[in-house]
C-alpha cells in the first residue's frame, strides 16, 4: 500500500513542532546554583637534575684481523684447516714443499756434529796437558824434596864429622902426652923399647885417624855429591815449563773449535728457520674466514694465504658527536645491546678518536668479551649511554604539561582551586621533565583530570588507588 505524500509532509512538520518546544522548556530552565568540582590527581614538583639514556648506534667489529701470509714463495703441500676452523696462535695451518730445507738442515746439523767433536778432542788436548803438567810439578816436588833431604844429610854427617874430629884431637893430645912421658921414662932407662915403641906408634895412629876425619869432612862438605840433586831439579822445572806452555798452546785450538761449533750451530738455526718458513702459521688465535688457495698453488708472501679473525673478544664501534665525547673515558665500562642477543652485555671503553672521521663524528671503540662467540663482527649493536639531560632543573611529571592557546602550562593545586602557570619546557624525558616558570619543589601538580581543567577552576583531588 502506498502512502500518501500529504500524510508524511504532516509528520515532519508535527516533529518540528515538537523539536522546537523541547529547545525552549530547555532554554528556560534555571542555571546550577554552585559551581561542580572537577576531580584530579595531583603529584609533587621537586628539583633535580633530569637523567636519560642515549642510544649510540654502531656495529661489532674483530678485536684482531689477520692476513695470513707466507714468509717465503714455495707450492702448497698441505692445508692443514679448513674455513670456518678455530685456530691457537702459532698454529699450522699450511706447509709449502720444503724438501730442499730440510736437507739443507740435516748437512748443518752433521757440520755442528762434526765442530762438537773437534771441540771435544782440543778440550782432551788440553786435558792431557794439564795432567803432564801435574806430573811435571810432582816431579819438581820430588826432586827439591831429594834435594832438601841430601843437604839435610850433609849437615848431619858435618855435624857428626865435626865431633869425630874433636874425638880425634883429644886422642892425638892424649898419646902425644903418653909419648912424652913414655919417652922420658925410656930415656931414663925406666921403661923397655917395646913401650916407647907402642907409645910412639898410639901417636901415628891417632895423627893418620884425625887425617882421615878431617878429609872425610873436606868429601862430605863438597858440593859434588849434590850437584846431580840440584841438576834434577832444574831439569824438573824445565819439565814444568814446557807442560805449562803446553797447556797454552792447547787452548788456541780449543778457542777455534768453540768457534767452529758457534759457527755450526747459528748455521743450524738459520737452516731451521728457513726450515720454519716454508710452515705457514697461525698469527693470531681466532676463526679461519677465508683460504685463497690450494694445494699444488705457488704461495707468496705479496698474496695473503689465509684470513684470520679473532672472536674471543670483540668490539662495538660508534661514532659520537663531538660534545658526547666528554661522556667516554678510557677504562669506562658501558652498557651494550647487540642486536639478536637478548642479554645486555657490558664493554669496556678501549679507543677514543682524537680526530673526526670526516663526517663531523668522532669513533669511539669498547672492549667486549665474546667467550660463547655468540657476538659476532658485522652484528648491529648498541651502546646505552646514561647522561644528565638537564641539570638543576624543576622537574613535574610529563603528562601534567597541557597547551593552552599554543603555551605549555601545568595545573597547581592551591586552596582547592586550579591556578594555570605557564612553564618553559628545558627538557622533555619519558617520565619527568624539566621545566622553568613560576614552579615551586613540592608544588602538588595535576596529573590526572588537566585535560578538563581552566584557571581558577575547585578541584577535588583523589587519592591513589
């Protein structure tokens, strides 16, 4: 059924009707005879300095590369690592032929050989000097001791003789008296010829007796009997001085053939070491990244045989602006977030650059412990720096600064009212910021309810939940 349009004109202008007499019962109703408070939350204004942190963005760098290199040009033998092997410092990790060094050694080693040898038959050389030389002086010694002992003799006999020729006198005295007085009484016809006779031949025979001492004296003081004893004792010193110029003609050839063995023996470092150089090996302790050739290659030292990058311990590279700079100081441990690593690490600052990098930057470089390898070179990291953002400032909770006409004011509760104060924002940080203006410590500011609020406004404020 369809309806009608006069019908439905009617229905719109009965609801205008309507409408319009609603606004006007509306209008016409009595204002509110008391203002309505608007409930806040208030906390307090202190004063402080403002503390943040900056997020330094860089990368992880190798605490150490290395490009491997050979000492010397020879073909690859043997590669002893593969890439991706980990690596002690002075490892091998390849060796070139070294066929010609190693018998090059062998000949020295035999030359150092042969000079100990020499070297042993000097020092036996002079060993045998040094014992003639002791049997020389033994014989010295021998020879003066016979010598001592033969004059010590010889005045003992002249001593002995000495009182044998006393004896002698005396007895020569005694029977030159008993003559005397046997010849008077043989004169005297007192006494018969056989005495005179034995009295007279007593006196021969003590004569001849005293003769025969005094020229066993003039035998035993000569120096005849003693001269062979001295002779041999000359000939022992002779003996002696010949064993001592021995002994240092002896040396000389000891001095050459300890030369002969120096001279050997650096011959056999020098072919050990070019021995060595035909091994490649390990500089630094760390990962094989790279190996640039393979075996039947010639090697080079103008062409890097291997890449080496230390992952103990790493390091977090950043550039700063220059006025950071004074935040860093050498020995300066900092926080580090590495991208892919959930747990903050800590570094420690290693290197500060003394010159801009070009860019107006300046690198600065901390020290990482990377035991677990977890933390690699060319990972994004991050480093977490606490500075003061503003120093001895008013610090109000972010959220109570409102704009009221383009100017940031906070709400201040005083005798139950909201005074607007407008403040001068120094710096803004997520919590609280730093603000200037007419504030005061402890002034209770809104913090909830602001949004509603105007100058001069009751506010009740509501405790915390």
């Amino acid at each position: 059924m369809k309806i009608k349009p006069r019908v439905i004109g009617a229905f719109f202008l009965l609801m205008a009707i309507l409408m319009l007499a609603g606004c006007t019962e509306e209008t016409s109703a009595p204002a509110e005879a008391e203002e309505r408070e608007v409930p806040v939350k208030v906390a307090p204004a202190s004063f402080g300095s403002l503390s943040g942190s900056n997020i330094l963005s860089g990368t992880i760098i190798a605490e150490d590369e290395a490009e491997v290199s050979p000492k010397v040009s020879g073909e690859v033998q043997e590669i002893l690592v593969e890439k991706g092997d980990t690596v002690e410092r002075g490892q091998a990790i390849a060796k070139l032929d070294n066929f010609d060094e190693r018998n090059a050694l062998e000949q020295q080693k035999a030359a150092l050989k042969q000079a100990k040898a020499n070297l042993e038959s000097a020092k036996n050389g002079k060993s045998t000097a040094e014992n003639n030389l002791k049997q020389a002086q033994a014989s010295l010694d021998q020879a003066k001791a016979s010598l001592k002992e033969a004059k010590k003799s010889q005045s003992d006999n002249l001593d002995n003789i000495e009182f044998q020729i006393k004896n002698a006198e005396i007895a020569l005295q005694q029977s030159e008296q008993n003559f005397k007085r046997v010849e008077q009484l043989y004169n005297e016809g007192l006494t018969s010829e056989q005495n005179y006779d034995d009295a007279k031949t007593a006196v021969d025979n003590a004569r001849n007796s005293l003769e025969q001492v005094k020229q066993q004296k003039q035998q035993a003081d000569s120096e005849v009997a003693l001269e062979s004893l001295k002779a041999s004792v000359k000939q022992a010193e002779v003996g002696v001085e010949i064993a001592r110029d021995s002994i240092d003609d002896a040396q000389a050839p000891i001095d050459q053939a300890q030369a002969g063995v120096e001279s050997a023996r650096l011959n056999v470092e020098a072919a050990q070491e070019r021995l060595d150089d035909k091994t490649i090996t390990a500089p630094i302790a760390g990962e094989v990244t790279d190996i640039a050739f393979e075996v039947g290659e010639m090697a080079s030292p103008q062409s890097p045989f291997a890449t080496i990058i230390a992952l103990d311990q790493v390091k977090v590279s950043v550039n700063v602006l220059p006025e950071q700079l004074s935040t860093f100081e050498i020995g300066d441990e900092v926080e580090v977030q590495v991208d892919g690593v959930s747990d903050a690490q800590t570094a420690t600052v290693s290197y500060i650059s003394a010159v801009s990098s070009g860019s107006g930057l300046f690198t600065v470089e901390a020290d990482l412990d990377s035991q677990d390898r977890k933390i690699r070179p060319g990972m994004v990291a991050s480093i977490v720096l606490d500075e003061v953002l503003a120093a001895d400032s008013i610090l109000v909770p972010t959220e109570a600064i409102v704009q009221k006409e383009g100017l940031d004011v906070v709400f201040v509760v005083e005798d139950g009212k909201a005074v607007q104060k407008q403040v001068e924002v120094i710096r803004y940080g997520t919590e609280m910021t730093a603000v200037g203006g007419d504030l005061q410590e402890d002034n209770q500011v809104v913090i909830s309810g602001q949004n509603l609020l105007e100058d001069g406004n009751l506010v009740k404020i509501m405790e915390e939940e």
